[in-house]
C-alpha cells in the first residue's frame, strides 16, 4: 500500500506564494503519475497538476503560468510551487496518485489566500 503525507498549507495574502509537498511511503515502486487537486468550500474536487515518473507536467487552465509542479523521485516526494496567488485558490489541496490500480489520496493541507 500507498500513503501520502501533504504539508505546506498556510494563509497567504493575495500575490504571495506557498510550496507545498508530499510525500509518499509504502508500496512506491508501484507509483507513475502524481497529482494534486483541491477542493474549495462547497465545491466539487478539481484537478490542478499532475506529472509523470519521466517529468511531464499538465496543468488546469487555472493555474497555467502561476503553479508548478515538481518530484524528486530520489525522495519520493511531490511539489506544488503555487506563486501569484489569488483568493480563488483557498481550498484544501489533496495528493493523489494510483498504485496498484488503486486511488490513493493523502488528508490534504489547507492553503488560505486572504488579506
């Protein structure tokens, strides 16, 4: 099996910038792709990045431009580099990737964007 820790969420004021991290223990050799989502105060779970074993990245149009996603596979660890950012992305972030088959998500960490 597959856990994933999230950290990194704080309040941030608009235009600042958070990184966050997760990292995964467990059955690892069985992990490819790594993503995060969010889910904001009475709305449904949105994807956000995602990134592959070999690096590529796919990001929601949201946040193009703005949030980058990284891995250090050495330290299996996932990282959402979140800059300019706005009250619209205050939400719980989640991890997830699948493993074995499987949908595994961390507890999430939650990111406020307020002034």
């Amino acid at each position: 099996q597959v856990q994933l820790v999230e950290s990194g969420g704080a309040l941030v004021q608009p235009g600042g910038s958070l990184r966050l991290s997760c990292a995964a223990s467990g059955s690892i050799f069985s992990i490819t792709t790594m993503a995060w989502y969010r889910q904001a105060p009475g709305k449904e779970r949105e994807f956000v990045a995602i990134i592959t074993r070999i690096g590529t990245t796919n990001y929601a149009d949201s946040v193009k431009g703005r949030f980058t996603i990284s891995r250090d596979n050495a330290k299996n660890t996932v990282f959402l580099q979140m800059n300019n950012l706005k009250s619209g992305d205050t939400a719980v972030y989640y991890c997830n990737t699948v493993a074995s088959g499987t949908s595994v998500w961390g507890q999430g960490t939650q990111v406020t964007v307020s002034s």
